[in-house]
C-alpha cells in the first residue's frame, strides 16, 4: 500500500467583508479571491480610488500553495508591523491560498498605539476571512491508459492507492481510460501500474 500525500490545499469562493471601530477608528475588511499579484494590486487601486477619503489601505496577498507559494503584505504608511503583518497572520491561520485582504482605515482621532492598531487589523481580516465560502483544491495531472480487461482490478486499486480519479472510459477490445492523479503521485502512479502489469499497460502522461 503507498502512503497517501495530502497536498490539498483551500482557496476563498466568495468574498467576504467585515468592519471593526476602535476608539472612533472605523476598519472596513474585505477578504476576496485572486489568481495572480497583478490582480491584486488592482483592486488595492480600486479600494483607494472608491475609499478615497480613508487615511490607510493595508493589505496582505498569498498566491499559490506549496513549494510555489508567495506573499506580499503592506502597512501602507501605518507602524510597522501593526498592519500588513496582522492581516497576513490571519490569513495563514485561516489556512488560506489565492487570497487578498485589504482593510480601509479611517482615522478616529485618537491614537490607538501599536498594540491596539495591530489587533484591530487582525480582527477586522478574520471576520472577512470568516465570512468567505471555501473550496480545496488539488493539482491534478492527466494519464491516458490502456490495458487490458484482465488488468482493471489491479489499474483501479492503484488508482484509489494515490487518490486518482477516472475521468473518462471507453471500454472496446481493450480498457481505454482517462485518469487525473495528484501531481504529487505522478512517478508513483507510473512506476506502479509499470510494475504491477510487467509492463503491459500504455501509460501516457498528457499534461502536468
């Protein structure tokens, strides 16, 4: 039996929103969806063209999952470490991929000190975090098999062994089957369903 690879990973459907007032200071949270940083900054320019009467837009990024995985955050003129810092904390523990939080500040008149700007940013990220709907994600990659009917129990165990998925079959003089298997199992799958049929079995990888 292999061992199973949990390389899941959880991204934001929807967009969620949140605002928290600290001493007369309002912070609107918005936690949304984004596929690449280039998004992101623009709707960080949106945010501050439509709120152009707040004082600060403070903003945190994580694209991707993995060994692919990058951040950015921004205080956006604030203490350092009070802002960006916060909101990408929440976002981590919110276990979060392809996701931006941009939180819009207007100042109350009364300075909050570090300690209290930091939790207020903290707090407004994660009740936006809280109100995304989520999906998790795997990144699959696509075989094409064909074998013969002898083979199918073996070929579909294998297949449940690394988390595989038939995607289409056509069944004719021989098994013609279409699987998506996580790139993670990708050797394995090969160096399995190559072993356990001696060979019998064409095995294409079509994309990764």
């Amino acid at each position: 039996m292999t061992e199973r690879i949990d390389d899941t990973y959880t991204i934001p459907m929807t967009t969620g929103e949140a605002e928290v007032r600290v001493l007369g200071s309002r912070f609107l949270a918005t936690a949304a969806p984004v596929t690449s940083f280039a998004e992101a900054d623009a709707i960080i320019t949106a945010t501050r063209k439509q709120f152009h009467d707040s004082t600060h837009v403070v903003s945190a990024i994580v694209i991707g999952h993995g060994s692919d995985r990058r951040e950015r955050y921004s205080d956006d003129g604030e203490p350092s470490g009070t802002g960006g810092r916060p909101i990408l904390s929440e976002i981590e523990r919110a276990d979060l991929v392809h996701v931006l939080v941009t939180v819009t500040r207007w100042f109350g008149g009364k300075k909050l000190g570090t300690g209290r700007l930091a939790r207020a940013y903290a707090q407004a990220a994660e009740e936006a975090l809280a109100q995304c709907r989520r999906a998790i994600k795997r990144p699959m990659a696509r075989f094409q098999l064909q074998f013969s009917y002898k083979l199918e129990k073996m070929v579909m165990r294998t297949l449940d062994e690394v988390n595989g998925l038939v995607a289409a079959s056509e069944f004719s003089g021989q098994v013609v089957l279409s699987v998506r298997v996580p790139r993670s199992s990708v050797q394995c799958f090969q160096d399995l369903v190559t072993e356990r049929s001696a060979g019998q079995i064409y095995c294409e990888l079509i994309e990764e």
